[in-house]
C-alpha cells in the first residue's frame, strides 16, 4: 500500500533527525528502540553508516553510551515534509475506515502541518541571523539584539525538535493501525 510506504518513509526520516538530536546528550532509557531502529534500518534506506549492524548489536547501555558521547548535532536549518498520498488518503478515505482511524490520520496530518511551520519559521529565523554581527563591541545595542535572535533561532531549532519526536510518535501509532 502506498500509505504505508510513504508512513515507513516518514518514519525513517523523523527517526534520523530525532536520533540526531540526541548525539552529544542523554537519552532516556525507554528511547533507545528509536536509536537502534535507525542504526537498523539505515542501510535499508540508502544510508551508509559504517559499523551499524554492529552498533545495533550493542546493549542498551553501550548504545546510549555511544550516542552520549558523539558530537552535538546542531540543526540550524530545515525542511517540510510533503505527504501527497497521506494528503490524497485524507481527501478519500476507504470506505472501511471507522471514525477512530480517519481522526488518526487527520491528527497525523495536523502534526506534519505543524512541523511544516516549525522549519518555516527556523529557516525564516536562521536567514535574519545573517543580519546581525555575530559579535559586537561591549556596549554596541546592536549585541542585545543579536543575543536575543540567536536565542530566539535555538528556541526554535528545540522546538522543531520536539514536534518531531511528537509526530515521530504518532507516525509509529497509525503504522501500528494499518497493520
């Protein structure tokens, strides 16, 4: 099935980011499916990472060690994420869907709307930072305002984050539907 596909897509792409995200901090416990399900399913989906069906061998612990210890990923730009058969689906649900799953799967379309005007505005944000001196003379106005846009861009980058571990989530919830 089409949806499927493009679910089990959008559930690698998440997954990459959101893994991403976690390099260089601490993870809780019960995440640590996520990080192997990406080290797994890499190659699957054209991505060459060396070692990964020996880091997803690895225990629990070793696992969220390694992640800990990996340099910060820092995010400074994003993308939308397009949906057209989620979208087509949406407009044309089957006959056989109950009202539970056609409000899954509206959800699930909200939360890539939302995500979509999070990277919106992280792009917006992260051009404007060109437009300020990243560093400014003590005293200069003009080091508030750059101190307070690149808090505001970091803001955002977290929250992009978040939404994506959130939609992430429920992608996993709908795939669990279809089956």
């Amino acid at each position: 099935m089409a949806l499927r596909g493009e679910l089990e897509g959008l559930s690698y792409i998440l997954n990459a980011f959101v893994v991403q995200s976690w390099f260089g901090t601490e993870i809780p416990r019960e995440r640590v499916g996520e990080v192997r399900r990406f080290f797994e399913e890499a190659k699957g989906w054209g991505d060459d990472i060396g070692d990964a069906s020996r880091i997803s061998a690895k225990s629990d612990d070793e696992l969220l060690g390694l992640l800990k210890g990996m340099a910060k990923y820092e995010r400074t730009v994003a993308t939308g994420i397009p949906t057209p058969v989620l979208d087509h689906v949406i407009a044309n649900p089957p006959q056989t869907w109950g009202i539970e799953l056609r409000r899954k799967f509206s959800d699930l379309r909200w939360h890539v709307y939302l995500l979509d005007s999070d990277a919106e505005r992280m792009n917006q944000n992260y051009q404007i930072t060109f437009t300020v001196p990243k560093i400014c003379p003590i005293g200069d106005p003009m080091a508030d305002r750059a101190q307070a846009l690149f808090a505001s861009h970091q803001s955002i980058v977290q929250s992009y984050t978040k939404r994506a571990d959130i939609l992430l989530q429920k992608v996993h919830a709908v795939i669990d539907e279809l089956q």
